[in-house]
C-alpha cells in the first residue's frame, strides 16, 4: 500500500463551527472545512446530548500521527526517519458525573487506541470526560468536555466483546457457518437459487484451469507514461486476474459447505496454496492483494478444518498471522480517525474481522485483533454520520455493501443481539429507496454515477436483507417491486466480491416484513449530515414520477464526492434529464478531475468561472428543509465552496498526476461571499422552482450551468427568460430561467478536457470510448449581486399542455409569474434583498414559501405555520 506523510496539527480544544448571523435566521459559516480528512474534533463535542446508541469516546490522534495517504497507485512511500511503533502508543480517558473527577466517582483507563466503548451504557444524565496523550509515562490532558445521556429504552446498546468472544464456537467452521447447525443448513439450501449458483459455479471452475500471474496483460501500461498511471493499470489488470481466482477459490470453498464434496475442498486448497506465491511476482500491484490472500487462508481454514493435514492447518495459520498482523498494524492509530478510507472500509476491514473471528485462541495476536476490529464497529461503523447516507455517492456505495451485512450479521448470530437494530440502518434504507428509486438512474452523486442507471443486484439485495433484519417494510416494498418484474435479479451479482449477498440469503431465514410501501412514504426526504435531497412525485410508480436530486454536502470534494454543492438532477420515468456530466476513469484523471468531479461538470454555478474548491474545504451544507405532499423546500449554501484549492492531500495528488488547479482550469479566488440555492418542490405536480442569492466583494460574472448526458438540449431566448429543455426517451425537463440583464449563453457538446479511456479495458484489450455530453452556460455581466430564478417542469413527453405551450410561465400585471395551479413572486434584480414567494392559488390549497432578507424562511401548509431558520448539522470527524 501506497503511503505518503502529511501531518496535520490539531489542538486539544474541539473544533466547533464558526458562524456569524447575518439577521436572526440566517447563518453564515467562516469555518474552512466543516469535515477533516482525519479527526479534529472528540466525540461526543462538548454540549452533545446522546439519546440513539451507547455513548463511544473518540479522540484526534496525536499531531505528528496525523498521516494521510494519497491513495494512489505507484507512488513511493515517504515515511519518517524514525517511524513510531503505533503498536506501543498509549492514551488515557477519564469520566465521570462529577466535572472534578474525583477518584471514587470516576472511570479511568488506559487505551491502545484513540477510541474507546465502555462496557455497559452510561446512566442517563450528565457526564464530563477527558482525553490526554501518553508520552514519556507523563500524560497531557485535554480540556474537560460535557455531554448529556438521554434515558431511551430503545437506546441501540450492542453487548461487550467478552460477551462476544464467550459466545464464539471453539470448533470449526465457526464463522462462516456453525459447524453444530452445518448439516441442517445443507438442508435448508436445497431448492435455494443460490444453493443452485454455487454449485454451477463451482462446477465450471473445477472445469477450467487455474490463471497465473503470468496471466496479467502488464503490456496495456506500457504506453503510458505516467507512473500513476502506470500503476493503475498494473493494478486494474492485475485485480482482473487476482480477483478472478479469488472468486473461483471462494465458490468452490462455499460449495463444500453446501454439499461436503470432498473434490471442491481439494482443488480450493490447491489453489489457495498456488495464489500465497503471488505476492511477490512485480506485476501483481495494488493494495486489496494481502487481504485477498488473507480472506481465502482464513477462508479455507475455518470452512476446510476437519479435512485439511497438520501442516497445511500450519501453513494457513502462518499467512493468517503475517498477512492479518501486517493489516492490524497498518490499520491501529489511523483508521479509526480517518473520515473514510475507501478500500479499507469497503472491504478489507471486514476481511481483517472475519479472519480475527475464526484464529481466535488460536493466533496470539487475534487477541488484539478482534478487540480493535469489534470496537472499531461499534464507534464508527456501520455508517459514517446519523442520517444514513452515503457521502461517496451510488456508485460507490455499492462495493461496501458485504461489509454492511455480513459483520453486524456475524455478531448477531453470535450472540443473538441484533446489530441492525443500529439506528443508522433506518436511514440507510431510505437512502436505498429515495437516491435510486425503483427502476431509476441514480440520484447522480459520487464517481461513476453514469454507471448506475437502474438498481443494481446487489442493491436490490441489499433492501432485501435490511428488510429481512431491521422489519423495514418500506424496504420490503422497494425489493417486491423490482423482483415482480426483474424475477431473477437478487442472481445479479450474488456472489460478487464487494456487494454479493447471496451466502447472506442462505443462512438467513427471516422473512421479508408486510406493512407500510412506499406510497405510503412522504414525496422527499433530506438527509442533512450527508448534505442530500431528493423529492419524487411518484414513488410508488415510478413510470409516472418526476425526480428532482440536490447535494450540498459538509464533506465536499474529497474521496469519491464530487464538488457539486448546490447542484440539481432532474429525472422523469427514471430516466435522467438535466444530470451531472463527466466520466470518472481514475482518482486523478485530468478529464475525471477537470471535466467530472469538477463544478463544470454539474447543474450548479461558476463564478468568475472558478469552480469549487477539491477537498473537504469545497464544502456546501444544508441550512433548512421542509418536507411534505403538498409542498416540499431545501435550501443549500455553498458560499464557502469556492476558491484556490488548499487540501494539502489534493494538492499532494495533484502533483503526482500531473494535476494543475490553477485559474486556466477552473480555481483561483472569487471573493464569494454568498451562494445560497432554494428549492422549493410545487407539491406533485411537477413543478420546481429555483431560487439562487449570489453575492460577492467585487463585481464578478455568474455562470449557470446545465447538462445532459442522453440528449442535446434545446435553447432559444424568449423577452422574459431563456428556455432550456432536456429529454430522454420518455420525459423531458423544461427550464425557465430568469435573471436581471441579458446573458450570455453558449451550448456546446465538447468537454473542458476530452474524455479518454486509457485505463478500463475489456478482456480482450479493448476500450470502449466514452460519448460526449451537452453543457450549457448562461453567464451574466460582471455584478457583485446576482440572483437567477428557475422553474423547472419536469414531465412525460406526451404531455399535451407542455406541446402547446400551456405549462410554460406567464407573466401577469403585477410581475408575479403564473405556472399551472401556482403563483411566484421573486426579486431577481441586482438591488434589494432576496426575496421570493411561492402559493398555490386554486381555491381550498393552502401551501406556500415565503422568504425575504436573510430572515426566516416560512410555510403554510394546510393551516399550519412552520418558519425555517438556520441549523448547521451534528457534524463528528
């Protein structure tokens, strides 16, 4: 694994947010970032109050081990002289109900990490801890920080791991299925598709031969002359033939457990023994190889127990311990403080837990490895924040979805406590459910969103067992829906490495629950600690839905986010309309960086025709929502977005890319001051209207951007605005925009940097070229205010009223607009202050949105009055 030094000072103090009011309702953050690529900040902040989960105590590691990697490929390792033995750090935390801890009063222990979980849940009422750094036997201690437990008998309350690891069979297999239950599992699976699957596969594979390293086609990097992507590709091409036969190896294993054939057995040891060679062979790059070889040693040695010799019992416990140790002491005294390191969390901490579960008492070092990885769990995983989303994005949700299921269900068979009872689940399948509807493209966050244009197999699968394990029926629905017509599909993908379900499916029982679908779900859902939105006219029948998806999010840029805060994607039939544009090749890929995590690239707005910043500092968040029926409202501020980028490990990666975020490509300073987008949804009728208050230091231009990926967009310019439509082969998306002046407006289906796929070959050698997209851009005079205002129509292409001009605004007499059943009044000049509103005026409907200087933002919905202000989100890294 590839690791670069980048230290990060920190203070004792917690880092809180920094606001300034601007009027009584409105915030304005000063902070640089709200996230940090490695904590900043201990949990529970000083001021919390706990009330959904057992309290964890988690800290910042100590300044000099703030270590970031840059996460690419073929990069030399720039380590200290004197590495520290993160093995040996030691820390101690004290707390207490008495802010004097005084001794008889007072729990204090000494930690290997920088986290710890008390056994039992603390009693509810008010606690004060600290945290101190031991160095030199002499500890430092933090300042003295407050939190208040709630009493909630539904309180998410996992038991200890000594609790755990009494429970754990002695005997083998333990992990992947009980050896006392073994028989009557064989049973059971018989008549299972999956039982079916395994057997096919493994069949096929005893019928083919085994690929060597030899194998791998290292001669595709050989016209590259980057060493980043060089390595890429080595790695890409190496994983094609490592990840074949670990998938080959693992079928065989599974299917020895469903049938106790002796000839799968054989021929995966053979095999297993044939890839611990690998790892030296150069052409074999990348850093998922030492867990692939740790996930099938430890594999065959629980599955294959009874029937493997004394010295291969020997030889796999040896890679066990070399490959599990090498990972545990990669992983201490970093992981826990990172805020998501993709592979890791992805998969290969699920596999250094797996492999810790079944050497237990057996290794010396499991030990320590099933201490950290179970408490490691318990205080940050399964989700990354409380709402349930995923800040990755689709795409890359995906590949962490084995890990989301098959370690809480490890320890729910266990012990019998079930760890999706978490309450971050809940949110978790409402993410599911409303990012990608039933046979929708996805909500378009994240690398790679193009590639997801319906629910996946595995996601499918994925609803199917939180239905099954938390009695989600909305779940339930999700996964009915989808298999009525797509019988077969929990088959797609049910045995893939990052989100294959389908041994999950076999030992698990559970029926899927009844209950409430998703008609009965409200038409949006906000997630505020991720910074998403998404709104639906339709849930329940998605053929006759218009979608609109929002991000603007606290962790930026960084990871496989996008810099799109305040950015919209339109959707009808689940097809996409006004979409995120750009193709994700690699990390730092000139066309994936300049043309697709880039602003360009999104339904959001340039200034100066700078961008937003690449990073957790490029952040948006999200300061008001309202959801419901009869009409629906978010607001986004990206004001703090934009600017030259600053992220020490971006610019790091930059510099091995060959990377400039310089002016020519889209950063530099802008003097914003303001961007704040309101949505408002105009119940279900299809209708949405944007309103953006921009504002800066000096007189800047303002560029509105839209894109489509499908189809070209057509443009023509009315006296009142101009009038952009995107389709699909169903839908289309019509967008009204107003502004003050004439603007300056350009099409074009050319990207910033052309879209060249040098890295994702097929297996025959070939790339398939990437389309190009459309991008428009409405730019406005120089102005240190702006506001654009955008009714957005999204609906079928038969719509007779949209063919005839019907659904497209008027004007009335006193300069308010008229779309169908709805009313809008907005100041879009340069002079004033912003201001809007929104009503619906047929007779008996009351909903509206109102919004004026800076103040509240207040709705009429059915009689009742709800007045917005802002509130910055429980943010915690």
């Amino acid at each position: 694994m590839n690791k670069i030094l980048l230290t990060v000072t920190l203070s004792f103090v917690s880092v809180c947010t920094q606001a300034q009011t601007t009027g009584e309702a409105t915030i304005r953050l000063t902070d640089t970032t709200l996230m940090h690529e490695m904590r900043a900040t201990p949990s529970p902040l000083d001021g919390t109050e706990i009330s959904d989960r057992a309290v964890s105590f988690q800290w910042p590691l100590p300044a000099s081990l703030n270590i970031l990697r840059s996460g690419l490929d073929g990069v030399e390792e720039n380590v200290p002289q004197k590495e520290i033995d993160k093995s040996k750090l030691r820390y101690f935390l004290r707390y207490s109900q008495n802010p004097a801890f005084k001794p008889e009063a007072t729990v204090q222990v000494k930690t290997r990490w920088p986290f710890f979980n008390p056994e039992q849940d603390l009693a509810p009422g008010t606690w004060y801890w600290q945290y101190g750094y031991v160095t030199n036997e002499k500890t430092e201690w933090s300042d003295t920080l407050r939190f208040t437990v709630k009493d909630n008998s539904r309180k998410f309350c996992p038991p200890a791991l000594d609790i755990v690891l009494k429970k754990l069979p002695a005997h083998h297999p333990r992990v992947w299925l009980d050896k006392n239950e073994w028989n009557d599992f064989m049973k059971r699976s018989e008549g299972k598709p999956e039982r079916k699957t395994y057997i096919a596969r493994a069949n096929k594979v005893l019928a083919t031969p085994m690929k060597s390293v030899n194998d791998i086609n290292s001669d595709l990097a050989k016209g590259l002359t980057n060493k980043v992507q060089k390595n890429a590709m080595l790695t890409r091409e190496s994983r094609r033939i490592v990840d074949g036969e670990e998938a080959n190896t693992d079928v065989l294993i599974r299917a020895y457990l469903l049938t106790k054939d002796r000839r799968y057995a054989d021929e995966a040891i053979k095999r297993v023994k044939e890839m611990a060679t690998w790892g030296d062979n150069k052409n074999v790059v990348g850093d998922f190889n030492e867990a692939t070889l740790l996930s099938l040693c430890s594999m065959a040695y629980d599955a294959l127990y009874d029937i493997l010799d004394d010295a291969t019992r020997a030889f796999l416990l040896k890679e066990i311990r070399e490959f599990g140790n090498s990972m545990f002491l990669h992983d201490i005294n970093r992981l826990e403080n990172h805020i998501a390191d993709n592979h890791v969390w992805q998969m290969t901490f699920r596999i250094l837990t797996m492999a810790a579960f079944t050497v237990y008492g057996e290794v010396p070092e499991a030990d320590a490895w099933t201490d950290y990885c179970y408490n490691l769990w318990l205080a940050r995983f399964p989700g990354l924040n409380k709402d349930g989303a995923w800040h990755n994005g689709d795409s890359y949700f995906h590949v962490n979805i084995r890990t989301l299921v098959e370690v809480p269900y490890l320890y729910t068979r266990l012990t019998g406590y079930n760890y999706f009872s978490d309450p971050w689940y809940q949110g978790n399948a409402l993410y599911v459910i409303y990012q990608q509807p039933p046979f929708s493209k996805s909500g378009g966050n994240g690398s790679s969103h193009q590639n997801v244009l319906t629910p996946r197999g595995t996601r499918v699968s994925y609803a199917d067992a939180l239905a099954r394990m938390t009695g989600n029926t909305y779940a339930a629905d999700y996964v009915r829906r989808i298999t009525a017509k797509q019988p077969d599909i929990l088959q797609e993908g049910s045995t893939s490495k990052a989100g294959g379900l389908a041994w999950f499916r076999l030992q698990c029982d559970k029926a899927l629950p009844d209950g409430a679908g998703l008609k009965d779900l409200p038409m949006g859902h906000v997630f505020p600690q991720s910074g998403l939105a998404s709104f639906s006219t339709s849930l329940d029948d998605t053929r006759k839905s218009a979608m609109l998806s929002f991000r603007s999010s606290p962790y930026g840029s960084t990871s496989h986010a996008i810099a799109n805060q305040n950015a919209f994607n339109t959707f009808w039939n689940g097809q996409s309309l006004f979409y995120s544009s750009g193709h994700h090749t690699s990390f730092t890929d000139k066309h994936g960086v300049y043309c697709h995590r880039a602003t360009r690239a999104h339904n959001s707005i340039l200034v100066n025709g700078m961008g937003q910043r690449i990073g957790t500092e490029g952040y948006g968040w999200i300061p008001r929502h309202y959801v419901s029926d009869n009409i629906s409202y978010v607001a986004g501020d990206a004001s703090n977005a934009y600017g030259k980028v600053i992220s020490p490990l971006w610019l790091l990666r930059g510099k091995q890319s060959n990377l400039e975020y310089s002016p020519e490509n889209g950063w530099d300073d802008t003097g914003l001051k303001v961007f704040r987008r309101h949505i408002v949804t105009l119940g279900k009728s299809g209708y949405s209207f944007i309103y953006d208050e921009l504002e800066a230091e000096e007189p800047v231009t303002w560029s509105y951007l839209l894109h489509t990926v499908t189809n070209p967009m057509n443009v023509d310019k009315t006296k009142e605005y101009v009038h952009i439509q995107a389709t699909s082969k169903d839908g289309v998306s019509d967008a009204y925009l107003f502004s003050a002046g004439t603007l300056k407006t350009d099409t074009t289906s050319r990207f910033f940097v052309p879209a060249v796929n040098w890295l994702r070959a097929d297996a025959n050698g070939y790339f398939k070229p990437y389309p190009n997209h459309w991008h428009f851009t409405a730019t406005s005079d120089q102005q240190k205010v702006y506001r654009f205002a955008t009714i957005v129509y999204t609906h079928a292409k038969d719509n007779n009223n949209a063919k005839n001009g019907q659904a497209a605004p008027r004007k009335l007499k006193d300069g308010s607009i008229q779309i169908g059943d709805w009313n809008i009044k907005a100041n879009v000049s340069t002079a004033g202050k912003p201001s809007f509103e929104v009503r619906n005026t047929r007779k008996g409907c009351d909903a509206s949105v109102s919004y004026k200087d800076y103040g509240a933002t207040v709705i009429y919905d059915n009689g009742k009055k709800t007045e917005l202000k802002d509130e910055v989100p429980e943010l915690e890294i």
